[in-house]
C-alpha cells in the first residue's frame, strides 16, 4: 500500500503519514484507525509509545 493509499484510508494527508512514520505519536483516534486498517493492537502498531507504560 502507498503513503497515498494509506492517507486515504486513514482519513489524513501524506504529510501526517511521513511524520507518522519519521516517530511522531499520531492523536488517539488516528490510532484506532490504524488498528481497523491493519487489524492490529495500537500496541503493536505504536511500541514505541507503549514502551513507557512497560513494567522493567
């Protein structure tokens, strides 16, 4: 799938896809459209950010 394909699903620009991508947290509900398009847990999309929340 292209950055334009995905922005298109996801409801965003390509812009905010390559900030996506680039390490920044996109806003909450961004997040739950990542999880209906990819069929995955924001957790597993995003473990950069759940990695603050990980007992060490």
């Amino acid at each position: 799938m292209t950055r334009k394909q995905l922005a298109e699903k996801l409801g965003i620009s390509v812009a905010y896809i390559r900030k996506i991508e680039d390490g920044y947290i996109p806003r909450p509900y961004i997040i739950a459209r990542y999880q209906t398009v990819f069929n995955r847990s924001a957790r597993e999309l995003f473990p950069d950010y759940f990695a603050v929340f990980d007992d060490k």
